[in-house]
C-alpha cells in the first residue's frame, strides 16, 4: 500500500484471518517481495514489513500451531536471513525442472481441449523440451496453438494442431532457466549446509 503501515496492517487481518480458521493453509507466492532483505533496497516498508512478519510468525512452527505457512520464490538468496531462520520456515525443499513424466503431464493438461492431428506425438515434444520450465512448456502449449487458429482465420475452414506445429515452435521456444540459474540455486543450497 501507498499509506504508512497498511502494508503491514494488511498482513496482520491475513494472519487473523486464517487464525480463525480450524486449520489454514497460508501460501506466499514470490515472497521476496515480502520478505526482501532489510536495509539492501533502501525499502522502509520492507524495513517495517520484515518484523511484522517475524512477530506474526513466532510459534507457527511450534507443532501446536493450525497455521501451515508456506512460501515460494525464484531468488531464495534475495530473502531476510531472519525470515530464513528456524522456526519461521522450518524447511526448504527445492522443486527443479519437470522431469520428462512431468513435462507430458503439463503437456497433455494444456493441450486437453486442443483438436490435434492423429499424428501429434506428445512424448516426442516430452523428449525434447527437457530444461524448459512449467511456464515454459505452457508459453509452449501457447504458441503452437496459435498456428492452427492463424491458420483457420486464413483459410476459413477449422484446423487442427499437428505435429509440424509443434516442431516448428520447438525450433523457435527455448528455455527460459539457464545453467547459471541452477548454478545459483546450487551454491545457495551448498552456503545453507545442503538444506534444498
């Protein structure tokens, strides 16, 4: 928020709120944005927000709690050391790239309402798609389905999704997650004793 601390009220009624609950799941998606590291951005308000969150946190980890908080974050280095300590998050567990079972699965849920070609071969694209991303197979998923309707706009006449499609946005759509990122990943888990 613009205004002096509602950011930090808004966190508090989301605590309440999932307090009143029997149980509660709280999920921060890029919580870095959160839970960025005091006094690095010039941030007041991460320098307000990042206690807050400390003091809303304590005993969540204590066993007796009904809260489970979890959090998610491409740039786990970016967090407050405080937010990082045990018994705010008391594990840290590393989702890499889709596996090749996973990247069929991501496939076939994008492409379910999608009319294809008999000759459409998922577990080809699976193979060859290995270092993309969910979001990348997705943006995949995207981009080859708009050939078909580009197709169809020109001709008038409904079109399919084929397998040439496929292959021609797999000569195009690379990966967005390069070796240096995983290289970073790798490094601040060995700095953390191995922890992800």
């Amino acid at each position: 928020s613009k205004y002096v601390g509602e950011t930090e009220k808004n966190m508090r009624q989301v605590f309440q709120k999932a307090a009143s609950c029997e149980r509660a799941v709280l999920f921060l998606d890029e919580v870095e944005a959160l839970l960025g590291r005091r006094g690095k951005q010039n941030s007041p308000v991460l320098d307000r927000l990042v206690p807050e969150f400390l003091r809303l946190t304590d005993g969540v980890d204590s066993g007796k709690s009904k809260l489970l908080l979890l959090a998610a974050t491409n740039r786990p280095w970016d967090l407050d050391d405080a937010a990082l300590r045990e018994g705010r998050f008391g594990q840290m567990l590393y989702v890499g790239l889709p596996d090749e079972e996973a990247r069929r699965f991501i496939l076939n849920q994008c492409l379910k309402d999608v009319p294809m070609s008999d000759d459409v071969d998922l577990e080809f694209i699976a193979g060859k798609i290995e270092g993309f991303s969910g979001a990348d197979i997705s943006g995949f998923c995207r981009e080859a389905t708009d050939m078909p309707y580009l197709r169809q706009i020109e001709t008038g006449e409904e079109q399919v999704l084929t397998q040439a499609d496929l292959n021609q946005v797999l000569g195009t759509h690379k990966p967005s997650v390069t070796q240096a990122m995983l290289d970073e990943y790798a490094q601040f888990a060995a700095e953390r004793g191995g922890v992800l």
